[in-house]
C-alpha cells in the first residue's frame, strides 16, 4: 500500500522485500488505479502503453502477464495486456507497433528494438511508468545497461515517467534505487 500511495504522489523508487512477499502487484497496483480512475473520469477505456513492464528473463514475461491479467478478467477491468519478447509472433509484434497494450511486459533486447522503429514518441507518449523486475539480476550484466540506456531513452520521450525496481536481494540498495530511477542522492 505504501508503493501504491509513493506512486500515486508522483514518486519513483525500489521494492526489496522476499521472494512471495507480492512485488508484482505492489509495483503495478498503482498505475493500474491510476488508469482506471482516469478511464472513468473521461467515460472510456484507458488508451496507449501506459505501464512497461521489464523483465530479465522472457520465460517469465508468461508468468507475470499471466499474474496482471487475473485480476484485471476477474474484476473485468478495461486494462490490456501482452508481453513482447523473442518468442512472440510476428503477427503480434506489428500489431503492437499499430497499437499498444496499456501494459506491455517486455525483455531489455526487445525494449531496445521496439525504441528502434519510426514514432517511438508517439508510442510511447502515454506511458507513465516503468518496473524493472529483478533488478538485482539487471544491474550487474550488459543487458542491465542495456536497461538502463533503454530508460534514459524513454525519460527523454517523457521526463515525468516513474520507475519502480523490484528485487528479492540487493546488495548497496541507495545504489540500486539511483541506478534505477535515475535519481541521485542529496
């Protein structure tokens, strides 16, 4: 709740609590209040990618979209979801490109191609936040910078995007949460 609350007042920062402690939806709650108390304040669905959802590991893109998607069917919630990695369809992927999920959960590789094409400002001028999933695993590898280089990119598309790190184990947790939001200690 107080991730929620954090990310509601317009904050970033990082999640480290253990593994089955509920991160996923500590870190996605939010937004996804946020999108639908605008979707009944303007009367429709919410539109374009608003929650990027990255993971460091495509076989679990499945696993976590499949965590998003149950409340969102079991409440019937106006939220869509996909994951885009190596492994999905072309089919899927351009039509991605034509119109974004609210919630794409990704990989660092195909964020990175994805920021690629043509009118990556207008694909993603809606989106508001960002999750870094298993940042402990990110941050000490090429596909972390990779990350990183990817979040710089989109902070430029909008600056006032957040960033949410979740991770079960993090050893220099200020250095973490810097490397991840983008914020630097006072």
């Amino acid at each position: 709740k107080k991730t929620w609350k954090a990310y509601l007042a317009g904050q970033s920062g990082i999640i480290q609590v253990p593994t089955g402690s509920g991160k996923t939806y500590g870190a996605v709650m939010g937004p996804m209040a946020q999108m639908l108390a605008e979707a009944k304040k303007e009367g429709k669905a919410p539109n374009g990618l608003q929650l990027l959802y990255i993971t460091p590991l495509r076989a679990l893109s499945r696993d976590i979209e499949t965590s998003i998607k149950r409340p969102i069917e079991e409440i019937g919630w106006p939220i869509t979801v996909e994951s885009r990695t190596g492994d999905t369809k072309s089919s899927i992927k351009t039509r991605q490109i034509k119109k974004m999920p609210n919630i794409l959960i990704t990989t660092p590789e195909s964020l990175a191609v994805l920021l690629s094409y043509k009118n990556s400002a207008k694909r993603f001028g809606s989106l508001r936040c960002v999750i870094l999933d298993e940042w402990h695993e990110l941050m000490a590898s090429k596909r972390g910078t990779q990350a990183e280089l990817c979040l710089s990119r989109l902070r430029e598309l909008n600056p006032t995007v957040q960033t949410w790190a979740i991770s079960a184990t993090l050893g220099n947790l200020q250095e973490a949460a810097e490397a991840a939001t983008g914020i630097g200690s006072d």
